[in-house]
C-alpha cells in the first residue's frame, strides 16, 4: 500500500476498525444488561407500564423481553449493599470511582479508566479493577481534604473484600447486573440517598 497523505497506513485502518468493534460490541452488551436488568425489575414486582416508562421502551417491546424468560424466571435479588461476591464489589468500586471523578470534576486519577470501563472499551478483568484501584486509593490519598470521609470508609470494605476469597454459592444474577446494581447502591449510600 502506498503511504501518502492521501491513504491510510494498515495501522491507522486497525485502529479505526477496532474502535467500531468496541462500541459495537458494548452496545450489544448493553442490550443484554438491560435485558437482563427488565427481568430483575419485574421479579421484583414491578409492572410491565412501569418497567417500559424508566427505560423509555413500549409496553409491547418490554413484554417481549418478559416472554422471552417466562420459563426461566430470576430469583429474587438481595440488595443489601455490603454482599462478599467479586462482581458486587466491582460495582462498588465502580460506583465510588465515579464519585470521586464527579467531586474532582473530572481531575481525579481514576478519570481516565473510568471512563474507559463505562463506555466498555475495558472490560472488568482482574488487571482493570487493581489498575481502578490503585488510581482510586491514589486519589483518595492526594485529595483527602475534598472529600468527604465516608468515600475511605467505603474504599476500605470494598478493598478488604476484593482482597478475600468469595465464599459460598455465586449469586444467581450475572455479573454485569450485579456489578450495575451495587453501582448505584453504592453511589446512592455515598449521596445520602
């Protein structure tokens, strides 16, 4: 291939083509969480009209969604915030990144790879959430003074829990509802909400 201002280097076009398979592949994904997430909502008890209104969905298109599990029905979820399983941890670190980011409008440590886990160009693996962790503990290090005390309080269980084997039976959920709820459980305590 020639090289000239006017044509892409093999390179250039690889890394064009993978930002496309990035967003595409997190939105499929997102469609299975919120897939997902319709089955939780209506397992705990909530209407399809109320389901389909939050996630500005029809009616008809979130009875579709309930149809296609009728068999396969979700146990109930607990939703109490402190639970000892990885992905519910995750989300709470998650949750309290994003504060964090929010309180330092954007000028914390943990911004960048926040973000990059939000719009699902990183997925949570092991080496994503100790690099999150890391540039958390570091902006809570740094930034002490700005916020408020709870946030190390938070980071502390969260980080004595990722660092401890899981126990018992894995949660019935997927991981990636697990870690959406406890996100905004989390955010949620962390607000005062």
């Amino acid at each position: 291939m020639r090289n000239g201002p006017e044509t892409l280097t093999e390179e250039q076009a690889e890394r064009m083509l993978n930002e496309i398979n990035e967003v595409i592949r997190a939105g499929e994904e997102m469609r299975a969480l919120r897939a997902e997430m319709i089955q939780v909502f209506a397992g705990l008890g909530w209407t399809q009209d109320t389901i389909a209104r939050l996630a500005g969905m029809s009616q008809p298109a979130v009875s579709k969604q309930m149809t296609k599990h009728r068999d396969d029905p979700p146990p109930p979820l607990e939703l109490a915030l402190d639970q000892p399983d990885i992905p519910w941890l995750e989300g709470r670190l998650w949750g309290l990144a994003e504060e964090i980011a929010e309180l330092l409008d954007g000028a914390a440590h943990c911004t960048r790879q926040l973000g990059a886990l939000t719009r699902g160009r990183k997925r949570f693996t092991p080496q994503t959430v100790d690099a999150l962790r890391r540039l958390v503990e570091a902006d809570l290090r740094v930034s002490a003074t700005e916020l408020p005390a709870g946030f190390r309080a938070a980071y502390d269980v969260i980080s004595r829990g990722l660092d401890l084997p899981a126990k018992g039976e894995p949660p019935a959920a997927s991981p990636s509802v697990r870690r959406t709820l406890a996100r905004q459980l989390q955010r949620d305590r962390l607000r005062g909400d």
